[in-house]
C-alpha cells in the first residue's frame, strides 16, 4: 500500500507563494480533515488523480496582471469540486473566471472589519457586522466574474469575499489561517464541512492504523534499520515501525559523547528495556572527541561529527543481513521545502544524523512521517505510548553540545556545559517553563571572566543560557523567562559548576541571529 493512497478523504491546497499557505494546511488538519500542499502548476492530471474533495488556492505576493504571475489550470473551475480562494487566490479566481483585479487605492495590511452583505453556506454562524479579519493585499476586485455575487465588504475593499453557491467556489480576500481573524476557524469549516461534505476521518489513531498496515505491506519479510537518536521523530519512527515488524526492525544508536547529561542511558533503558526493541549501541566517545581535536571552526565541526557517523552507521549496518530499508523521520514541512512554488530546493531535509546514507549504502527509503507536521508527530508519539519526556524534549541538534560549545571540544569543557546545562533544565521544570518555551539550554562561551568567590579572585568560564520562543523555528523571539526562574539558574550554575563564575542570558531575537549559537 502506497502512503498517499491511505486517505479516503482529503482536501488539496494549491501553493502560490504565501507565508501562511503551511499554516492553511494544518488549520484544515487541526479539524481532522487531511490536507496536502503542492506547487499550483502540478498540472490537471495530477490534481485529478490527487481526488480531493476541496481546492484550497493560497495567497501569494504576486499580483495577476504581473509579468510571469502564477496562474491555475483554468480547468479546476471545472472539475465540480468546491474551490475556495484565499487573498491572491480570491484574485486568481476573478481575474481566471473573466472578473476584473485592479491596483488598490489603497494598500491593506493588518486588521481590518468587514460586513457581510448576503446569506452564504461559507459564512454561516459567523456576525453579520464588524467582523475582524486580517487583510493582506495590494489589488481588489473590480468586478466580479459571471455567476458570482458579493458577500462582504470592507472600507477599502467592495468586495471582500465573494461566491458562486452554484458551482461552490468562493473566495476571501483576507486570511482566514491566521488567530488574527476570529471568526476564520468557523468560515474554514464551513467549507470543509458544509460545502466540501467532508468527515472528520484525520486523527492520529486513524493515522497509526493505517500506516501501520502500510508499513507491514511494503516491508513484507525484511528488514529495516533505523537511526535512534532519542529525540521526539526518530523515537516515533522506531516506536511505530516495531509496532508494524517488530523484530524485523533493528535501531542503532550512536552515542557520539556529545550528549546531554545521562541521555545515552536513557535511550537504551527505554527501548531497549521498556519498548524490546532491537537496539545496538555504539559508545563512540572517544572516537569523536580525537576527531575534534583542535577544530573551532562550527561548519568543520558538524562535518566531522556527521561523517564519523556515517561511518560508524555503515559499519554496524554491514553487519546486518537481509536489510532493505532505512527508516528516516523526514516531517512534512520538508518535504513541502522541496517541492515549493519558489522553486525546489536540492534535497529533502534528511534526518539531522543520516544525510547521505540511503545512496551509499543502496537501500531503500521509508519515512514513515512524512506526512506530518511536528506537533502531529508528538500526537502519534502520545498514541503510541511514548513517554512524556520524549514527546516533548526540546529540540537538540545533531551535533549535539560540540555547536553549543564555541571552539575546540574537549572533555573537561564537555562536563562544565553538561553540568550547567542540567541545571537549566531542572529549573526551567521545576518552574513550569519547560512547556512554554520552545527551546531552552547553555552555552560554553570562549571567554573568561574576572569573579571573587570567598576571599578569592577567579578567573573562570561563562556560561549563556538561551530559552526561545517559536511555533516552527523559522523565527524566535527571547522567551521573558521570570527574574526569580533566572535567578535561580545562574545561582546554581555558578555555585554548583567548577569552574564557572559568570552567567548571561541572551536577549537577540531570530532574526537576525539565529536560535544556536553555531
């Protein structure tokens, strides 16, 4: 069985280049209805085998009469199935359907308040009057294409959403997907539901089933080795392919000494123990550490650290007879990164450990999450009775503390950073923080600074603790994290770590910086 010929019902979203067009995909989905994006020229062909239920057009920065502009195969206006247009998609659909878009008068961006001028299926159970929205848009709609009546306005716009009930196409000119228009998750449903007559068939549990018969279809009576790292998608990955083969999978772990404080035994105690995986661990420590001697530079760092697991990767797997398939946690928003409007990017993001394995070892991928966006994989890990820790560990990056660590790696640096960076966590816990914030660990600066402790002056470490909010790490702002919380954290630090006897926290926002350090 086919991963995508998994769901009998789905709505297709057409990609035109708008910030929000993810965000239209996981509001759809957040109302368990399943969704996909692809690229708006993927051609009639594929849309028709595609069989949505619904035709979602994104908004964009383009305008229609611009040169080169993104158009849709006219012919979607005419399969019979319901077509909402979002901004830039409202625009389309006029401009396609023999309507007229003209340059605003005036731009609109931000809030704004429309009015609704006419019964329509699309925004039933929503005010009539002063209904807040978020525009985002440059031109408006002159006139409206045959067939089609206006069913609300704004100051600026005459025509702010529009409809042909007949043929159920419909269009907003502002952004329903954003918490900026309230009434948004209403007038999406609606569509879903009222004129797309779609079920609520998309749950996680629905998910698991029925990748789970996929999985064991596709595998049959081989096997499939699986890079765990323990953080929240190769842990999902491992845990639902043993559910699908059981002892047909086989997770190699490689401890590269870079790990936070008691992670290697925990992996292990976990699935080794608890879930009966096949799991075979490589402490490689030392081997990493010689590999890093004397290299500051960040990139060369992650070069060495993710070619020495390769390495280490291929060597364990060679042992294993019988191997078809490597299991790999590529996540739906990158897989939308490859194939996106705004034109492909090289590779689909592998996972941070196994980039360029599947070619040089000749087996076959399995990415058993690709459809999902992060916050639907931890609903999986839920249903699949991972513990709580892991489902909602923070992310932590391949090269684990050697890019949390500015310059050369050594072991003694390694048990400053992993001891200051326990700490931070038991903190940011025991205050209740951990689950507000996106992100949140230390980092070893390069410099020391001049303290006195006791009678003494020292001259030792810094350390700068970073805590980030974020919804998908594209942007970060610095999480307001409470006087007292950071407080604590630095009191411990310094009086508990050796060595230690300054602490900073890092106020930047992404951009310009970026959440790590390195």
């Amino acid at each position: 069985m086919d991963f995508d010929q998994i769901h009998e019902e789905r709505i297709l979203v057409l990609d035109f280049g708008s910030q929000y067009t993810q965000l239209i995909a996981r509001r759809v989905r957040e109302s368990h209805v399943y969704c996909e994006i692809h690229p708006f020229n993927i051609g009639m062909d594929r849309i028709r085998a595609f069989g949505a239920r619904g035709i979602i057009l994104s908004g964009g920065p383009s305008s229609v009469h611009d040169e080169g502009a993104p158009l849709a195969d006219p012919g979607i206006f005419t399969l019979g199935v319901p077509v909402l247009g979002i901004c830039y998609g409202m625009q389309l659909m006029a401009h396609q359907l023999e309507g007229a878009v003209e340059k605003a008068d005036r731009r609109e961006y931000g809030s704004a308040i429309i009015d609704l001028d006419a019964a329509s299926t699309l925004f039933l159970d929503v005010e009539r009057e002063n209904v807040r929205v978020w525009m985002s848009h440059g031109d408006r709609i002159l006139r409206l294409p045959p067939g089609f009546s206006v069913l609300a306005h704004s100051e600026n716009s005459p025509i702010a959403a529009m409809g042909d009930s007949a043929r159920h196409l419909f269009g907003v000119q502002f952004h329903p997907e954003v918490v900026h228009t309230p009434c948004g998750k209403t007038i999406l449903e609606n569509f879903l539901f009222r004129v797309c007559r779609c079920r609520s068939t998309w749950t996680m549990k629905s998910f698991v089933d029925s990748v789970t018969q996929a999985l064991r279809e596709k595998v049959g009576d081989n096997r499939v080795i699986c890079a765990l790292s323990g953080g929240v998608d190769s842990s999902v990955v491992a845990v639902l392919l043993h559910r699908a083969i059981g002892e047909r999978l086989h997770c190699i772990f490689v401890n590269n000494g870079l790990l936070r404080r008691g992670e290697a035994e925990s992996v292990q105690r976990i699935f080794k123990d608890h879930f009966e995986l096949n799991l075979v661990a490589v402490n490689a420590t030392e081997a990493f550490l010689e590999r890093l001697k004397g290299v500051t530079d960040p990139e060369r760092k992650r070069k060495i650290i993710g070619n020495l697991f390769i390495e280490l990767f291929e060597s364990e797997a060679g042992k294993l007879q019988g191997a078809r398939y490597l299991a790999q946690g590529t996540l739906y928003p990158d897989v939308i990164e490859s194939v996106s409007f705004k034109g492909p990017s090289a590779t689909i993001k592998t996972h941070h450990n196994v980039g360029g394995l599947p070619e040089r070892m000749n087996l076959e991928l399995i990415e058993p999450l690709r459809e999902l966006f992060k916050d639907e994989v931890r609903l999986v890990g839920r249903e699949l009775g991972l513990p709580e820790h892991i489902i909602k560990r923070h992310p932590f990056p391949g090269p684990g503390l050697a890019i949390r660590m500015i310059g050369e790696v050594t072991r003694e640096k390694l048990e400053i950073l992993r001891e200051a960076d326990s700490i931070l966590l038991e903190e940011i816990e025991a205050s209740g923080w951990y689950d507000h914030v996106w992100q949140a660990f230390a980092v070893l600066l390069p410099v020391r600074s001049v303290g006195v402790m006791g009678d003494e002056r020292t001259y030792e470490e810094v350390i700068a603790i970073r805590a980030v909010d974020s919804v998908d790490a594209m942007t970060a702002d610095w999480a307001r994290l409470p006087y007292e919380v950071l407080q604590r954290i630095s009191s411990r630090i310094i009086n508990e770590v050796k060595g230690v006897n300054r602490v900073v926290y890092d106020i930047s926002s992404k951009p310009p910086g970026t959440i790590e350090w390195e």
